[in-house]
C-alpha cells in the first residue's frame, strides 16, 4: 500500500472510532476534508502533519487533562512522569531579583556533585551558551541529552573572583520524589525534622516510577528511630502514576478501600483494596496539601482521612479527580493520554472538580475541621521559598544563596506548626489512657475507659490508630 494511503486509512480509522460508525456521515465529511486539503490547500502539508493536527484537535475538544503526544514529545513526555533522563544531577532556579540561573541542589552520586558543583553556584553558559536570560526550560533542555555524552558548564561559586569551566559526561538520572528535611553534608536527606528529631517529614513532590519503594525504605529507617509521629507533605504535588500511589497509601493503611475508578456510565472500572503489608499502620500521620495537591496526591490524602488514618492539614485540594490512559498509536504518530474514568474515594465521595462545581459541592480533599491554614499569595510564595532553603546542603553560618536572602532563620511553616500541636494534642489525650490501661484486662474497667479514651481522641482528629497499641489483645 503507498505510504499516502496508509496516512490517510490511519486517520480514517482514528475518526471513526470518535464517531463510532465508519459510515457515518461525520466520518465520510472527515475524510473528504483530509483529501481535499492535501490535494488543494495553497499551503501543502504533510500527512503526518495533518494526521497530528487532527489528533490534537480531538484530543483538546475532550477535557483539560486528555491531549495529544507527538511521537517528537514522547521522550520529554517520558522523563516528566518517571523522573528518569539523562543529565548531570542539578535541580536549579531561577534568582527572582537577577534572573540569573542558580543551582539548587547537586543530587549525590551524580557527576554535578563529583565536579564539586555546589548549592548556590551560578550557572553561567551551557556548551558555551549565555543562558543568563533563559528561562529553566530552556536550561534544563540544554544540560540534559543523551546518557555518555558530554555537556561543559560554566559555573561560578560564592567567593570565587572568576568562573570556572567543568565538562561532565551525562548519566542517567533519576530524580528525587521522596524527600526529607534538611539535607546532610554527603547530600542525603534527613528524614525527620531539624527541630524536632522525634518526629518524622516526608515530602513527595510527584508519583513516579521508584517513589513507592523509597517511601517504604524511608519508613522502615523512621520506625526504626521510634519516632513519634510522620507529617507526609504533598503541598504542590500535581500527581503521577495512580499504580504508585495506590501503593503509597498501602504503606500506611493496613485494611480496606484505597480508591475506586469508575466509567462515564458509573460502572465501577477497579477497586483498589489494601495488601494487610503496611509499613506503618499505626504511627501518628498528618498530611499536608495545599490547592496545588492534584490526582494522585488527592487520592492519597481522601484515603487517608477516609480510614482515620491521618489528619489532613492546610487548605483544600485542587480537585483533579480523573484517570487518564495511554493509548500508544501507530509508530511515528506517538501517544494519545485519554480521559477514560474518574476517581472515588474510600468514602464513595468525588474528588473531581466539574467545571460548574461550586465551593459547596463535593470535590477535592478538605482539610479536617480546625485543621485549615488558608495562605495569602506572598505566604505561599515565601513557604515554597523555604522549603527549597532548607532542602539545600549549606555548612553552618553559610549565608542564603542568592535569591534566598529575604527568607528569616526563624521562618515558620504555618502548616508544620499545626501537624506538631496535632502530636502534641494527641499524646496529651493517649499516655494517661495508655497508663491506665497497663495493668488492665479485656472487659475490666480500665479497658472500657480506654474505649472512651479512643473515641474521643478521633472527635478530636486524634486518630484511633494512636491507640491501637493500648488495647489488649487487638
């Protein structure tokens, strides 16, 4: 068959599925149009040209979150959603005063942080390049590219009179999506909090592919340390793989309905069910979200506050609440990610945020009452700020990196105050009733004021998981 053809019954058949009939008279107009404007349009196109412009088409006039993927966009398209590429190992951002290009963070192991790339260096050119006005796109289009081949960077440190030239050789890189607090001098992460080392911080800032598993060894290390509670921060976590976290919450839930997808029609497409193999079923948990949570870190926050498990801390989610499929199309035409079901939470509730959805309707994850920290947008923009500034290795007394200098020491996070007043909170309500009931048996008095005790630490958000090790025998 001559290539043309071929093109041309592509097409035909992607249009027919949208209409359903391949007779119809939608799908004959379709096919007409394509011919003709192949034979006649005064500006010609190509038959791949046009076969991407129609699938981009139908693809925009579905929702927001089903598009089109050139088989050009498949790569880029690939790296965002398994934070896997080749490159150097540089987070960096972009100074808000001189737009200069600053690095962030040299992720260890990497060949950024073998040269002796720094927090806090410029970034001057990229293979000779000015990138002093390129925005982080830009940037990190140009530092990453195939693994074994070799980028020259030209940085410049704090204290340093002249820039100084490193030639690196990229490597395959995979990003971090499970972090702590504070980074140690070798660049890990330390995963509980520099003021209070008793309780555990955890930061996810996207599902990817390995994010579930390092969650887990992260976990076994906190419990480990017996610490005291864990604050799970997914604030601007736009979401990921649904398989990931599904197993996210599987970690911390040790029975029942994790989430639930169903079609357009209502049917029920696949419940998700916990293994019985959490990690961490009973420490004390707060989540934070903010109204940049998304898809998968909605799902896991409504899980979470669905079984008790944690409390939900900060301002109410984005609502994102619908799966997307990949639909791998003939080679060379790319990928089509399809809007094809839509999320329920354990509850049976909605997290989707339908576009005439209104402030009182049921959408997105809600914090738990008492629990709300609303944030004007300097707040927010001053809290993203920190939290970069502490997730970058700086040697004591070291002053903030440029762009960082207006951050005080004594920052506090509004929302991380609150998940420590929770701890607090609850182990002010527990330790008596786990006193009491110490020397007590199932069905003595002592018992039944422990049953009290637990009801009336979940009224207050205190979850009943925090006792769970009080009762006897369960």
């Amino acid at each position: 068959m001559p290539r043309r053809n071929l093109w041309i019954l592509v097409i035909t058949i992607v249009f027919s599925l949208l209409c359903a009939f391949r007779s119809s008279p939608y799908g004959r107009a379709l096919m007409y149009a394509l011919e003709q404007i192949h034979q006649k349009s005064l500006e010609p196109r190509s038959q791949k040209e046009l076969a991407e412009a129609a699938l981009r088409g139908m693809a925009d006039a579905l929702d927001p979150y089903s598009t089109y993927i050139s088989d050009a966009e498949l790569a880029q398209f690939d790296e965002e959603l398994d934070r896997q590429f080749g490159g150097v190992g540089i987070e960096i951002h972009v100074d808000p005063e001189t737009r200069g290009v600053i690095v962030t963070a040299a992720l260890p192991g990497t060949p950024a942080q073998r040269a002796g790339i720094r927090p806090g260096d410029r970034l001057l050119e990229v293979d000779g390049r000015d990138v002093a006005t390129a925005n982080l796109e830009e940037v990190s289009r140009l530092v990453r590219g195939l693994p074994g081949s070799r980028v020259e960077l030209t940085v410049q440190s704090r204290g340093e009179a002249e820039p100084r030239r490193v030639t690196l050789t990229r490597e395959i890189i995979q990003g971090e999506t499970v972090m702590g607090d504070t980074r140690n001098a070798d660049g890990t992460w330390n995963y509980t909090l520099r003021e209070r080392p008793d309780i555990g911080f955890i930061r996810i800032d996207t599902f990817a592919d390995e994010t579930d598993d390092r969650l887990r060894e992260v976990l076994r290390e906190l419990m480990a340390k017996k610490v005291r509670g864990i604050i799970l921060d997914l604030r601007s976590d736009p979401g990921g793989r649904l398989d990931v976290a599904v197993e996210v919450c599987d970690a911390f839930v040790p029975s029942g309905v994790i989430v639930t997808t169903q079609t357009r029609t209502g049917v029920i497409k696949e419940r998700f069910l916990a293994s019985g193999k959490a990690v961490c079923p009973e420490t004390p948990l707060a989540v934070l979200i903010n109204r940049f949570s998304a898809s998968a870190s909605e799902i896991v926050a409504a899980c979470l506050q669905d079984h008790g498990r944690a409390v939900i801390i900060g301002e109410r989610s984005f609502g994102k609440g619908t799966v997307q499929e990949l639909l791998d199309l003939e080679p060379g035409l790319g990928r089509l990610k399809l809007t094809t079901a839509a999320y329920r939470r354990p509850n049976g509730k909605n997290i989707h945020r339908a576009l005439n959805a209104g402030p009182d309707d049921d959408w997105g994850v809600l914090p738990d009452p008492g629990y709300q920290v609303d944030l004007d947008e300097k707040e927010v923009e001053m809290q993203i700020l920190a939290r970069a500034l502490r997730g970058m290795y700086r040697p004591e007394k070291d002053p903030n990196p440029v762009g960082f200098e207006k951050i005080p020491d004594d920052f506090q996070d509004r929302c991380i105050q609150k998940a420590l007043e929770y701890f607090d909170r609850a182990k002010r309500e527990v330790e008596p009733a786990k006193k009491e009931v110490k020397p007590a048996k199932k069905g003595s008095q002592a018992g039944e004021t422990v049953l009290r005790a637990w009801k009336n630490a979940r009224d207050i958000g205190a979850r009943g998981a925090m006792l769970a090790e009080a009762l006897p025998g369960t």
